[in-house]
C-alpha cells in the first residue's frame, strides 16, 4: 500500500460522488432555497426537528431555546469540547512516515478510519495511527504520539464501493511508551437526527498529510440522504487528500459521519468555488456491523465485528454521546492489554451487590401473550374490539420514537415484549423502558415473596431462597446492549426499581401462573436507575413511588378491581449522564379501570431531581432527589414522552384533551 494506491482510490471515488451531487443536485437546490426562507428549524419536518432536539444536552437545549438557532452563537465550552475531540483525531501513516489518511478513536483501543485508506489487515500491519501532530497555542510543534495498529487483535472493513469504513485495533502503549487512554475517544451515537440541513458541520483532518486542521466557517450540512442504499450526508466544508476517515461533527461535536470524498461542483459563492464534501452517516455504520458479514457489505471474522458493535454500543463507551477524556474509567470499557473482546459486562451467575444476573434461553418467553387490550371487557382476548368503550391498547409510538424502538431477535421490526400479564417496548439508544403496561386483576391477586419465582424454570437445589430473592436476568429476545446492566445499580444508591410493579401481574387461576408473573418482573427491561429514596424511602409528605403504587394495588385489592397499569420514564435527551448512563428524572403512572361501563384514567408524574455532586473521580456526579407525588393530566405525560395513548386521553378524569 502506498500513497499513490490511496490517491488513485480517492480520485475514483470523487469521481463517483461528482455524478451522485449532479443526481442529487435538485433536490440539494430544493432544500437550500427554504432553509434561507425559513431556517434549519422550519426547514425541517415536525418529527426531525422533535428527533434532533431529543440529542441536546441540558446546556445545549436551553441554548437553542434561547436561540431558536438562528445564530452563530455557540456556548464557551465548544472550544474545550473541540479540544477534547481534538485529541482523539489521529494522521495515519505507514511505517515510512507517509501520510494515508485520517482517523479517530471511537472506544478505548479502537480507531476507524475510511477504506479506501486502509483497504484490507494486511495493509495495516506495520501503519501507525500519530496523534497530537499539530501546533500548540504558542505555534511551536507538538511531539507527537504514534501507536501500532493492530489488525490481528480486531479488524472489520466495508469495501469503498459499499460504505468505505475500516475499524482496527490500535497499540496500547506508543513507541516512546504513551499510554493510548489519555487520547480520549469520540462516541457514536447510531441514532439519526443529529443535524438538520443547514445547521453548522465542523470536521478536524490531516489535510495533504498536514498538521492538523480545523474547518468551521461557512460549512453547513446540505442533505441527509433518506434512501437506504445511498447512506450519505452532504456537506460544504473544505478539505483534501489526506482527510479521508475524519469525523464531521454537529455544533455541539457529536460525530454525524464518517467523511470519504468530496468534489468541486464548478459553482462559485463569495468568490471562492463550492465544494461538496460527502460522509457516511453513522447510523448505516451501525447497521452493518448489527447485519454482520453476510452480504458483502462488511468483511471481517463474525467474532471481530460482534466485538466491534458490543463495543460501540456500550453504555460506558456511548456516555453522552460527546468527546470523552481521559479519567480513571478510560479503561473500563475495553482493557489494552487484552483483548478487546473482554468488553463482556457480566458472566453466568457472577454476583455484585448481593445481585445475580442470570440468562434465560432464548425459547423461554414462547407462550406469553402479554398484555390484553381488552382486559377491562367482558370479551375474550384474542377478539379485540378497538370500538369498545372499555377497549385500551398499547400507548402508539410516534414515527421518531418507533425508530429508537430496540427491536427482537429474529423478529422484524417486531418491538413489544410479552410477560405474563404486561408488555414493554424498549429504547435502543437509552436502554431503558419506553414503557409498560400491565393487567392487574385484584380478585385473582397473590401475595407471593421476591423469592417465590417461576416453579418450572428457575429454582434449583443450588439457590436458596434468599439467594432467589436477588436475581435478576437479561432478556434472550433482545440483544443485552440493549438492556441497561448492572454496572451503574452496582457502582451507585440506585435501586433496581422494578417499572412494572412486582405484585401487579401477580394473579392467575393457578398457584404457578402467578409464580411465572413474579419471576417475569425480574427481568432487566423492566428494570430502570430509581434512588433508594425515591424508589422505597417513607416520606411524612408526599410518599414516593412505592407509596403511590401501593394506593392503586390495594385499591385493586380491597374492591376487587381490575385496572391497567401503563408506566414508564420520561426519556429526556437532557438527563444527566452518570458513568456513562443517563439517568431518568422523572417516572409516569396512569391507571385506567371501568366505572359503571365507562372508562376512567389516572395520571401521575413522581420526579427524582437531580443535584450535581462530586462523589468520587469516576463518578461524574451524582444526584439527590426530592420526591412530589403530582396528579397531572394524561396529555402532560404526552407532551413529556412523545407517547399517543388513545382512549386514555377522554378518560383523563382531569379533564379530556381538548
């Protein structure tokens, strides 16, 4: 491989990305025009623009609230976030110093860069990923840091003719003995929505094998490609040969893709010509590594790219999304010094906190059937009448919401979980409930222990009792990644608060379909981070969530009534991230039942609000939390989680809809 090899494909593919922004050009023109009538904002559709605000931080969304980004403004700290992302931006060089390209560290040990610079393992074999060769503020140069790739330890690549990208190990230790942690790593983040056209795009490279380089002024997103065999953003920032595989970033630096090839357009605007610039959006990344190497698409060992996508989707390598620096849990996704595939969180029947996690096989939830819309009827389950007064089904997701839905194994784009008695939808990118929803059935209920579980599956001769009491187990129907783990519950006072009441589902016509309900409660999608206070604490004012779900189980119990139980969090963008996981501020609860033939619905807010804290160097920060014990009306918790409940909203006994 040399550098000639690298220009020759480069040429090649800004000869292909010519014809495609000729193709598109219409449509570019067409999308140009209302962004300067209208804005970013305006510009965009109503579930785009609820999407893109969805990744802001707290910072950034009262930034652009007080903006309407209409502006250049940007908060102080994008400059020290461009430092930090700064860091993990690498030139890629062979082993005679020649400049191939660009690249950037997305995990610990991890680096990707574009294909076309590093095209196959034995091409990397030798090349060196040289960091920090730059100026510093003084204009002096840099010693840089250059580390070994390491192909043999984990590569994966995608041909340039499909999406151009390579991952590769990199050496733990530099050639003069650096440590690689103290590079940082850039996040990705496989939801789309992180820019809107016409909103800023900044991208970091090695130009011409330069010094690094930063490109922000007149640079705008120009199309976000919506056809599927063509996953491509447009943009129009300068660059060169040699800034193949660096990252483009929004304003607020999340990585919105990965940049390939660009092209003179033969425009001119203010004197200068037009060049358009073209990345591969991070979410098709993310598909081909979950699609694996089938198609051709991707080529790499199945072991490699499992690897590589557990990695990424880590929630201690996702954070929140924006450059993370070095600290004491740098290291904790992925150790250096040994494989990277030592990336699993937990083991079969590994104990923390008291806590077992444990797996199920992936036939065991076969014969659920869920939650029943038509529970509060006198009409059979599987005859649903969505006419029917007392008829309440799933709260419908939104067309941005759906998209974030984590979907089965082997189902299609099939998302509801089914228990015994209750169903939950998750969130890919949070990992947590979307929601829940439940059939409670007072005259049938069962008072059984933590420890009494599912009879046929679970308890063995080795478990005692109170051993049962504390286990928990991931859900075989999705992928794990998509189940937040134990590590935050572990390291921290948050609960493993159940979402789905332990007891609600805990009814039947026999002694073991309770015992089943009970064992299906401890599953970890129905798990989600409540601090002990809020979760269990007796408060002398306004109780706390186990108060309030004790209010609708007895009343359950002592009228015998049956009633749905729909739960969840409220999965604000702005949540504040704890090692690496965003915890949920605030928690919803409507309970619905039949009154003299008539629907009726309760709806609750309890919040546990945050107050930053430094509790310990790998801590981020932590929260207190206050709890108040808030009647609100159902379109409140509409408004709040993006969900459409139906019938719910006419039978809010605090007043309908409109």
């Amino acid at each position: 491989m040399t550098r000639a090899d690298v220009e020759a494909r480069q040429q090649e593919l800004n000869q292909e990305l010519d014809r495609y922004q000729r193709q598109r050009k219409p449509l570019i023109d067409e999308i140009k025009a209302k962004v300067e009538e209208v804005g970013p904002l305006r510009a965009a559709s109503e579930s785009d623009r609820i999407a893109n605000a969805r990744h802001s931080t707290v910072a950034e969304g009262v930034f652009l609230e007080g903006t309407n980004n209409a502006d250049d403004k940007a908060p102080i700290n994008f400059l020290a976030l461009g430092q930090r992302a700064a860091r993990a931006i690498c030139h890629i060089v062979d082993a005679n110093r020649t400049s191939l390209g660009t690249g950037f560290l997305v995990a610990p040990g991890l680096l990707i860069t574009n294909n076309h610079v590093i095209p196959d393992a034995d091409s990397a074999e030798g090349a060196i990923a040289e960091f920090e060769f730059e100026l510093d503020g003084d204009e002096n140069p840099v010693r840089p840091r250059r580390f070994l790739l390491e192909p043999r330890r984990l590569f994966a690549t995608s041909p340039r003719g499909k999406l151009d990208f390579t991952f590769v190990s990199v050496a733990a230790v530099s050639t003069n003995g650096d440590p690689l942690e103290a590079q940082g790593w850039l996040p990705l983040d496989d939801r789309p929505n992180k820019i809107l056209e016409g909103q800023p795009v900044v991208v970091i490279q090695h130009p011409n094998g330069q010094m690094k380089a930063l490109c922000l002024f007149d640079s705008v997103l120009v199309l976000r490609d919506h056809d599927p065999d063509l996953p491509y953003i447009l943009y129009t920032t300068d660059t060169d040969n040699g800034s193949s595989g660096s990252p483009a970033f929004n304003r607020f630096w999340q990585v919105i893709g990965l940049h390939h090839a660009s092209v003179d357009t033969g425009d001119m605007h203010e004197g200068k010509p037009v060049v358009i610039n073209r990345g591969i959006r991070i979410s098709s990344i993310f598909s081909a590594l979950k699609d694996g190497p089938a198609d051709g698409t991707l080529h790499g060992s199945k072991p490699h790219v499992e690897t590589i996508y557990n990695v990424l989707m880590d929630p201690r390598t996702r954070r929140n999304g924006r450059p993370f620096a070095t600290g004491a849990s740098a290291t904790a996704v992925v150790s250096n010094t040994a494989p990277v595939s030592g990336v699993a969180v937990v083991t079969e029947g590994s104990r923390t906190r008291g806590t077992v996690i444990r797996r199920k096989p992936i036939n065991h939830f076969d014969n659920r059937s869920g939650f029943n819309p038509m529970f509060l009827t006198d009409r059979p389950e599987d005859d649903p009448v969505p006419e029917h007064p007392l008829y309440v089904p799933l709260p419908k997701l939104p067309d941005w919401l759906e998209e974030d839905a984590a979907r089965l194994v082997g189902r299609g784009n099939d998302y509801e979980l089914k228990y015994q008695h209750f169903s939950i939808a998750m969130s890919a990118s949070r990992s947590l409930a979307i929601f829940t929803a439940c059939n409670v059935d007072g005259a049938r209920m069962y008072r059984l222990a933590r420890e009494d579980r599912d009879p046929d599956d679970f308890l063995d001769s080795s478990i005692s009792p109170e051993a049962a009491a504390d286990i928990w187990f991931y859900d075989p129907r999705l992928s794990e990644n998509n189940q937040l783990g134990p590590e935050l519950y572990d390291a921290t006072s948050f609960d493993y608060g159940h979402l789905v009441r332990r007891l609600d589902p805990v009814w039947g016509f026999d002694d073991s379909t309770p015992r089943i309900a009970n064992d299906d409660t401890f599953c970890m999608t129905n798990c989600s981070p409540q601090e002990t206070r809020f979760h269990r604490t007796r408060r002398s004012d306004d109780g706390n969530w186990s108060a309030l779900e004790d209010v609708i189980l007895n009343e359950a119990n002592l009228k015998d009534r049956k009633f749905v139980i729909l739960t969840g969090p409220v999965l604000d963008p702005r949540d504040t991230t704890i090692l690496g996981v965003k915890v949920p501020t605030g928690f919803w609860k409507i309970a619905a039942y039949a009154n003299g033939g008539d629907l009726k619905a309760h709806g609750f807010m309890l919040w546990q609000e945050e107050e930053v804290a430094d509790l310990d160097e790998r801590f981020e920060g932590t929260i207190d939390l206050s709890m108040a014990k808030r009647p609100v009306k159902i379109r409140e918790i509409a408004r709040l989680t993006g969900l459409d409940f139906g019938p719910l909203f006419h039978a809010d006994v605090r007043g309908d809809i409109a």
